[in-house]
C-alpha cells in the first residue's frame, strides 16, 4: 500500500506540473516582441449584423501594436476602444464604465482559463485577451461597463496605489507624461539633442514605426518593435541576465520631479527627458547601473519578473544568470520558462505530496 500511495502521488505532482506549464503557455502574450500579423487587422473583425466589418481598425496608428504585451492598450491614443476612455472621464476612472479604461492586458490562447473574448478581431486568431495575465487581479470590464446595476467583483474597482487614483501609474509628480495621447511631434523630430561624438542627432528616431507611441503609458516599451531601443532586446534573448532583463519591464514617461525619474538618452533636452518603472505598478529599475555594469548594483525585485507584479514577462528568474552577453542561453539552475503564477502552483503541489507522504511514514 506504501508504494502505491508513492507512486499516486508522484503521479499528482506531474500532472500538476504539465497542468502548470500548459496555463503558462495558453496565457502567455501571443506577440510578445512582435506586431499583429497584418492579415489580423486587414480582414478581421468578421461582419456582424450590428456594423462590425473587416479591416474596419486597419488603419488606426497603433493597431499594429494593440494587445501585442501587456499595457494599458484601451487608452492608448490611435487604438479601436481609445474613443471610450476619455482622459477626464465623469465619474473618473473609478466608476464602473471606466475603470477597465486603466488595466493592462494582452492577447493570449483562447484555451487560457482568464481569456476573455474580444470583438475587436473577432473570428481571428486573436479573438481573446486576459487581464490576469498582466498582474491585474480581476476583469473590472467584463459585466461592469455600461450596466444598470453593475456588482463589482473583488478586486474591483481596480486602484493599484490604494489612493482613489484608479491609475495603472501612480499620480502627481510621477504620472505618465502622455498616458492617452501620442507624442508631440516636436519632441522626436527636434530631438535628442546632439551630442559631441556625433552619436545622437536630433530627429534620429522620428522615421521609426512606433515612435508616437513610445513611453506614453505603462508598457515594455524596449520590446516592442519600432522603436529606439529594440534591437538591444532580441527575442531570443535570456531575460534573467542583466543586459536584457531591463527588456521585459514596464515604464513610461513621468516629470523631472518624479523622485523615480530616470535620465533618458532617446530624447534629451526635451520635456520627456526622464522616465520612471517604478510608477508603473512599482516594478523595480532593472537597468540603471545594471546592465552593461562592470560592477552591476543589487536593487530589491532585480532580476525582474512576473512574480513581482504579475506583469507578464517570458521568464521567471531565481537569480541573475551569466552567460555571454552576446550569446544569452538559459541556465536551467537560475532561469524557468513557465510563468511565476505556474511554478507557484507546481511548488504547492509537490509541497502538498512531501506533506502527506511524511504524515503517512
């Protein structure tokens, strides 16, 4: 009866670790690092009795960006549901029918447990998106907006800083420069300023596809493809080493005074000169005197991951690893592939068989 007992819960454990990794997979940002696949916007969403048509957001500035990580994607300037969040809603973000308007999210498999269908592309393979997926701990969308009598689930209504803000960046001094808006024209036209050994030129970036929208509300913005900083972050990279970690994180463009502020190169001498990761859900600054650091600092919530804040990132990390920068590979000691909410689970499973199986011996 022993060995059966063992056997059985060893067999428990392993179901629990592919039930695991299977949730980190099917909830994983589909586009992680990547832009929507232009057949996505040009023939979806299919047509519906009520209006909807394909191709009907194709040409909408940031549609080739919309959903692809986690962000505040519904506020974002140039985006389908832009028009519902206005920036000084009646009732602020707090009431029922905006609240949603501040939560990030992404598109993930239809098979993820928290996938929430869209209509935004519907009929695609993008037809779900969760906000689960991206730290958020409850839909404070689906069911609320726009109801008679709308029940708030817990959780509900979203307020990260527990300060009556209901923002996704925490307010005043550090809140994003540009949240629900592009960039001003003039910033990355007559910007940076030129530096003396000819490396930065003002207007250097100005051509590049997403550069309206960089830095304006809380994203991994050095991720997404089209802008200054992305080829520092390949999608192969190891994202538990200290060059790349900085990569998965989340930030945007707050006031000089914010006392999180850090110096930005991309448009220096301008009014976006300094941005902040700390207002964006207090994720930690990965990559000041980290990255590239002959003698990298240790800053608490470094390496980051989702286990910080649940923001969605392609690993998690126990520690730093220390390949070759110029050659990033996983160590299997220090770096996991499943998500911080899987390997939780994992661990309370196999914790739950070494319980029961001391109790019984």
């Amino acid at each position: 009866m022993g060995l059966l007992l063992k056997s059985i819960l060893l067999a428990a454990c392993a179901v629990s670790l592919a039930s695991a990794t299977s949730h980190a997979d099917k909830c994983a940002c589909k586009y992680q690092g990547k832009l929507l696949e232009k057949e996505i916007y040009t023939n979806f969403p299919s047509a519906t009795s009520d209006g909807k048509k394909p191709g009907m957001y194709k040409d909408m500035p940031s549609i080739k960006i919309y959903g692809t990580s986690c962000g505040v994607w519904d506020i974002t300037a140039g985006t389908p549901w832009k028009e519902h969040c206005p920036e000084k809603p009646d009732g602020g973000y707090g009431h029922a029918d905006y609240n949603w308007c501040q939560q990030a999210w992404c598109y993930v498999d239809k098979d993820c447990p928290d996938a929430v269908p869209s209509s935004v592309f519907n009929g695609s393979s993008v037809a779900f998106y969760s906000y689960k997926a991206c730290g958020m701990k409850a839909d404070c969308y689906t069911g609320i907006a726009w109801e008679k009598d709308p029940k708030w689930p817990e959780h509900c209504p979203f307020d990260p800083n527990g300060d009556d803000s209901y923002t996704i960046y925490k307010p005043n001094k550090c809140a994003c420069l540009f949240h629900g808006n592009l960039l001003k024209e003039d910033i990355y036209t007559n910007f940076p300023e030129a530096s003396d050994d000819g490396k930065k030129t003002p207007g250097m970036y100005k051509d590049m596809a997403t550069i309206k929208q960089y830095g304006t509300t809380c994203v991994a913005w050095d991720q997404v493809k089209g802008t200054p900083w992305e080829s520092y972050c390949p999608s192969d990279s190891d994202w538990c080493h200290r060059d790349y970690n900085w990569c998965q994180q989340p930030w945007c463009y707050v006031d000089s005074s914010c006392e999180t502020a850090v110096a930005s190169s991309v448009f220096r001498g301008s009014d976006v000169a300094y941005y902040s990761y700390d207002t964006c859900l207090g994720t930690p600054d990965c990559y000041t005197d980290i990255a590239w650091a002959e003698k990298p600092k240790t800053v608490s919530g470094c390496p980051f991951d989702q286990s910080d804040n649940g923001w969605y990132t392609a690993k998690t990390c126990k520690a730093w690893t220390e390949p070759a920068a110029d050659a990033p590979a996983a160590s299997s000691d220090t770096a996991e592939v499943d998500s911080a909410q899987g390997m939780d689970a994992v661990a309370a499973a196999v914790l739950s068989a070494v319980v029961l199986l001391q109790a019984l011996y």
